[in-house]
C-alpha cells in the first residue's frame, strides 16, 4: 500500500511546499512552487491544491480512499513586504504562490460535512509534495474603479484576508493613488497573520489604513464588521462619510459577514439571510449597489 501511495504521488504531485510559518496552532502560511515555473495569477484568483487521501491528518477526520485526490480552492495571498529590505516584493522575487490557510474542523457538524483537506494540509512540512491545479476566478479588482481613483475598503474575516493581500500589494506596487483600507476581523489577536506586514506598510504609505478587530478577546468588547458600519465606527476611523461615489467595498470571507441575498423563484423577491444583517444589507441601506459591492464566498 505505501509503494502505491508513493506512485500515486509521483503521478498527482506536482508542486512543493518551499515555506512554512505556523501563525498559531490552527493557522499557517504556506508557499508552493510549480515544477513549471509558474508564478502569475492576477489579485483575488484562487488555485487549486490536493493531496491523497492517504496522507496523513493531524487531526481526526473522515477516512478517505487512499488513492483519492482530495482537491479544495484556496484564495493565493501575498507576502507583499520584504521584511528585510522593508520594501514591496517586486514580481521577478515571487516565485511561489502564497496561501493563508486555517484549520477548520468544523466541529458539531455531520461527518460528511466536515473538511478532509485542511487536516491533511497541516501536516505539509518544507520539501513536502502535493498537487496545485488551475488558477481561477473573478473576484478580481476593477478597472473602472481604479479609473476613478476611488477609497477601497477591504473587509475579511480570518484567512479571507488572502485575496485582499494580493490585491493591496498589486494596488500599492502600481503606485495606486486613491486610498485602501484593509479591515480584518479574527477571533483572537494572535490570528491576525499579516499584522506586522500591514504595520510597515502603513507607515511607509500614507494612503493605506488597517482596522483590525478582535471578537473573542476578554479585554476587547465584541463587534463585528457589521458593527463597524452600523455605529460609523469606519467612517470615524477613515474620516469620511461612505457613498458610492467615493467608496467600492471588497468582502471576503464568512458567508454570514457578507450576507448574500437568495432571490425567490416565485415572487422574484431578494431574500436576506436570517441573523445578523450581513454587509451587503447595512452597504445597500446606505445607498451602494452590486456595482460597489464585491464578494468571494469561502464556504
């Protein structure tokens, strides 16, 4: 069985694991490099990483077939800032392409239900093999936007601040002249995993704003995005009041953040999720419409 495990490896992978950072215990930063050489993906695409099913877990998780590929979309992130030069990665220094990954076990769900890549991605080490797929999506920055030099304000949750770092990067290595705001909620502080990059960033441009919010944090009252646009706490933090005319929004992360509306086949009627309103809700109160409002789903 392990000699068929290495075949079906060396038939499958096709990428190595160059770099590992352990954020906390269930969070990481990993890049991979292509044995073609590949490196161009455009800001907010996503690729495809897989391992067999064999792999090991490094938590317990549904038995999968062994000589099954296990294949899942993540969003590529940005290392953006060289630390040691403290200056903006150019392209020809990326080599890699750079995933923020949580470990999501998603418990008190059914077994079926519950990741089967994740766990087998955490047990990846430096020079370990897995497979990366094709690059997609369209959750993309927008031209007309970047036109009109307008504010863009990027809101994530955990790891779906991924798409945005790319984005940031992209934006910032243009010389991008409007201003961005990179707004991140995460349950602890000791998850947010770019909060020393954006720190030097910030200082360095000035058109650039990092919010960041902690829910589960004893010494911190909870509020959520959502919060941030219904007491005005953003628009106090970047010292203007939100239009469309000024402002595009980037959202990226839980479902229950960016609140997708479901249109009903009868009646045609939009439909909001139950709960807690979601942004695109509070952002079309206030005026913004689908042309402002841009989402990646994550699950």
């Amino acid at each position: 069985m392990i000699s068929d495990l290495h075949s079906l490896r060396d038939q499958h992978y096709n990428a190595t694991v160059t770099f590992v950072r352990e954020i906390t215990s269930d969070l990481r930063i990993l890049r991979i490099q292509s044995n073609k050489g590949e490196r161009h993906f455009e800001p907010g695409q996503f690729a495809i990483l897989g391992l067999l099913g064999g792999e090991e877990c490094v938590v317990e998780c549904k038995p999968q077939d062994s000589g099954k590929l296990l294949l899942r979309a993540y969003s590529m992130s940005h290392p953006i800032l060289d630390h040691s030069t403290r200056k903006l990665y150019t392209e020809n220094e990326i080599d890699f392409f750079e995933f923020y990954v949580s470990l999501m076990t998603r418990k008190n769900v059914p077994a079926e239900e519950a990741p089967v890549l994740t766990p087998r991605l955490f047990s990846l080490r430096e020079g370990s093999r897995l497979h990366l797929g094709k690059i997609s999506g369209h959750y993309r920055l927008k031209s007309e936007e970047l036109a009109k030099k307008k504010h863009l304000i990027f809101c994530a949750t955990g790891t779906g601040e991924a798409p945005h770092n790319a984005m940031v990067w992209k934006l910032l290595s243009d010389k991008y002249e409007g201003r961005l705001t990179a707004v991140v909620s995460v349950r602890k502080w000791a998850d947010l995993g770019y909060c020393q990059t954006y720190d030097g960033l910030t200082r360095r441009f000035p058109n650039l704003s990092y919010v960041p919010i902690a829910t589960r944090e004893p010494d911190t009252p909870k509020r959520y995005i959502q919060d941030l646009i219904e007491n005005g706490e953003l628009e106090e933090r970047i010292g203007e009041p939100l239009s469309r005319e000024r402002h595009a929004f980037y959202l990226c992360g839980n479902p229950a953040m960016i609140g997708i509306p479901k249109t009903d086949s009868s009646s045609g009627q939009r439909i909001f999720p139950p709960g807690k309103v979601g942004m695109i809700e509070l952002l079309e109160k206030k005026g913004f419409t689908s042309e402002e409002i841009h989402y990646e789903k994550y699950w």
